[in-house]
C-alpha cells in the first residue's frame, strides 16, 4: 500500500494515494494537470468552474492517451510484419532442407 500524498492541483489542495507510483511521480502528475488546467482556464477567462476545467484537463489527457495506444498499436503492426516478411524466408529454407 502507497502512503497518501498532499498535492495542490488549480487552488486545491488534496490527499491522494495511488497504486505503483512513487510521491514525486505524483506530484509530477499533479504538476502536468495543474498546468493543463491553468491553460485552458487562461484560454477560456469566461470558465470558472474548477470541476469543468478538470474535465476538460482529463478530455485532454484522455485524447492524448488514445493517441499514443493508436501509434503504439500501428507500430506493434509494422513490427509484426516485418517479423514475418523475415520469418517467411527462414521457414522456406528449413522446408527446403527438411525436404532434402
């Protein structure tokens, strides 16, 4: 079990505790969604609302997120291909000399 760690995050402060990461990766978290918050609050001056700036942070995060799951599983395609077009060649040549 994590200890609890105080974070502030956009003029809140809270106590949060979370499963496989260290107190300053945490608060690097923190860091990154305070700074998306301020950023989208500084771009919409007419939003407030603390609670829809948190959503729009993590709507944020989440696209970016899907992102990276999208290049990561068109790289792990490309990969995998050429495995095989590597794969094809060898398995020819063992067929080959099985057949010998």
């Amino acid at each position: 079990m994590n200890d609890k760690v105080d974070i502030q995050v956009f003029r809140r402060r809270l106590s949060v505790e979370m499963e496989g990461l260290t107190q300053l990766e945490i608060n690097a978290l923190a860091q990154k969604v305070h700074e998306k918050m301020t950023e989208i609050s500084e771009e919409n001056n007419k939003l407030a609302d603390s609670s829809l700036l948190a959503i729009l942070a993590a709507l944020h995060f989440a696209a970016e997120l899907e992102q990276e799951r999208r290049k990561s599983a068109m790289e792990q395609n490309i990969l995998e291909r050429k495995l095989e077009a590597m794969a094809q060649p060898l398995r020819a040549a063992l067929t080959h000399v099985d057949a010998s």
